[in-house]
C-alpha cells in the first residue's frame, strides 16, 4: 500500500528538477547540490547551480522540488525558482517551453507598420 501511495507522488513526465532564469547570461541555471564549504558561508547550507540541466539533481516525487525551493527562497527570494521535468531541457521543444513560461523573452519590435 505505501508503494501505491508513493506512485501518486511521483510527476506525470517523470523526475523533476529545478531552474533559475540567469539574467546575467540569459540563461537558465539548475540546481545541482547542497554546498557546505563555501567562503564566507562555511557549515551553512549553500545551493550550487550549473549550466548543464544534465547535472542536475533530480527528485522523483513532485512535492520534493517544492520544498527545496521554499529552502532556497528563505535566504534568495529574488532567484525566482521553478520545477520543470528533467526531460524538457534536453529537447529542443521543452527548452522553448521553459523559456516561454520562465525565461526573458526577446523584446517586441514596437514599431507599427502601415497597412495601406
């Protein structure tokens, strides 16, 4: 009975990971572990982040991801953090989705063309 109810935990797509919009690079960032060697934040709990979505850590129930940015938030709230299947950003597809819904789209072109 434990496994059934642990099934309903798990995400429709699979593992979860967790992402950052990164507007110094224009990039998404993913967390990758916890960090406790860290000048000037020895023995607390510090995030680490990588380029390479294939590095993160991934959580297999949906509700882990959750609290772990709640974590995260507690000390950055400004890193605007979010879960994704580790799926997504491996294909060309699921990046596009995720920089639609998360990232910083390309600014629109506001000039108006006539239409005569």
């Amino acid at each position: 009975m434990a496994t059934m109810i642990d099934e309903k935990r798990r995400g429709k797509f699979g593992n979860m990971i967790i992402g950052s919009w990164n507007k110094k690079d224009e990039g998404f960032v993913w967390f990758s572990f916890w960090c406790t060697h860290v000048p000037g934040r020895e023995g607390q709990m510090t995030p680490v982040f990588t380029a390479d979505p294939r590095e993160a850590m991934q959580f297999v129930y949906t509700d882990t991801p959750k609290s772990v940015i709640a974590q995260i938030n507690e000390t950055w709230p400004e890193m605007k953090l979010f879960d994704v299947p580790a799926s997504w950003p491996l294909c060309d597809t699921g990046r596009r989705l995720i920089r639609a819904m998360f990232g910083q789209l390309p600014e629109e072109d506001e000039t108006e063309e006539d239409d005569e």
